[in-house]
C-alpha cells in the first residue's frame, strides 16, 4: 500500500506576511510555522472549519453568539454552521480586529475530518 499524500494548503490570509495570499505550500512547511501563529484557521471542502492556536479561546464567544456548532477537541474547535456554511470571513475579520498573529489555509488534498482523520 502506497503511503497516503499529505494535504498542500492554499494561503488564504497570514497577518504576519510570512505567507502570500494564494501561495500553496505543502503540509511539511505549514507544520513548521503553524505554531507562531495565536490562531489559525483551515477550512476544509466539506464546509467544516477547524480553529487551533493557543488563542482560540478568544473567539470562542464570537463563534457561540454566531450560533455556530463548535466540537471542542484537544487541539482545535471544528466549527460548523446549522444549515448554512460557517463563514470564514466573519470570523478572520474578528480575529483581524483582536491583533493576533493570524493564519488562515484552505486544504487542498483531503475533503475534510468527517472523512477520516484530519490534521
């Protein structure tokens, strides 16, 4: 058996410019940065968003008042929203208006953790 091929991720948003919007990188170097970010964002093609980082805490309100179903997993929340598709805008702008070191990716490689194991 082949070993599985690690997801590329696309650059959505990186406020410390590290990243260029739209620049695809591949798992390995996005595993070496993601920790200098406060909060970071995937989002997955089935719609479910992942939020990790040692800040998430800080819009976890944000995401509650949104009514938003939040999974609350030992290294990230999976969000998802009833009926329609959480979006990641909203919640990059509310991260963007705290000041905290932000990473936003879209997966590209995997549908989603509702498929099997996500990272």
């Amino acid at each position: 058996m082949a070993p599985r091929k690690r997801p590329d991720y696309e650059i959505k948003l990186d406020t410390t410019g590290a990243f260029s919007d739209g620049q695809v990188i591949p798992d390995t170097r996005y595993d070496s940065a993601k920790e200098d970010y406060a909060i970071r964002l995937k989002e997955w093609e089935n719609g479910i968003l992942q939020i990790s980082g040692g800040k998430r805490d800080a819009i976890k309100s944000f995401l509650e008042e949104n009514r938003y179903v939040i999974t609350a997993e030992y290294y990230h929340y999976s969000v998802k929203a009833r009926g329609k598709k959480a979006d990641p805008v909203a919640i990059s702008e509310k991260v963007r208006n705290l000041g905290l070191k932000f990473l936003w990716v879209r997966v590209i490689g995997e549908s989603g953790p509702d498929e099997g194991r996500g990272r």
